[in-house]
C-alpha cells in the first residue's frame, strides 16, 4: 500500500455472530466433530483471499490429526 491508504478490516457483527452460543443444534445438524480440529472458511473463492494457504494449514494439521476436517463455504469467486 502508498500513502494515502490505509487498510479497512472485515469487522464482525457481534449482534449476529455471537461467540460462546450453544453449538449443539449445529453440530447436530451437520454431524460436526466436537472431538478433533475443525477449519472452516466462508468466504469468496477468489485469489486475494489466498485460501490455498488454509489449504496449505490444515495439511500440516492431519499430520497431527488424521481425523480433522475442513469445511469450504462459498457462494461466489472465480475459482469456484
């Protein structure tokens, strides 16, 4: 970035994502594991949000834990 930038962080809307709910409906409904490492991304597939990199992450954590999971989420993006 050249001045006169600045970087704008995604914020979270705590009004809707609330952190320490119960989660047992969701693990329910989706047959989460509560048990291993679960990775989840939800967002746009495209190159700037270098998800080859969650990727690349979540390879070095089966070799700890061959049963974890990683959960994909997009709607949009080119690479979809």
């Amino acid at each position: 970035m050249k001045p006169p930038s600045e970087a704008i962080s995604n914020g979270i809307d705590l009004s809707i994502f609330k952190p320490g709910l119960d989660t047992s409906e969701l693990v329910s409904k989706y047959g989460v594991r509560t048990d291993v490492p679960v990775i989840l991304y939800v967002g746009r597939l495209d190159g700037e949000k270098r998800v080859d990199l969650i990727v690349k992450a979540f390879a070095e954590v089966l070799k700890s834990n061959r049963r974890s999971s990683f959960w994909p989420v997009s709607a949009s993006g080119w690479i979809r």
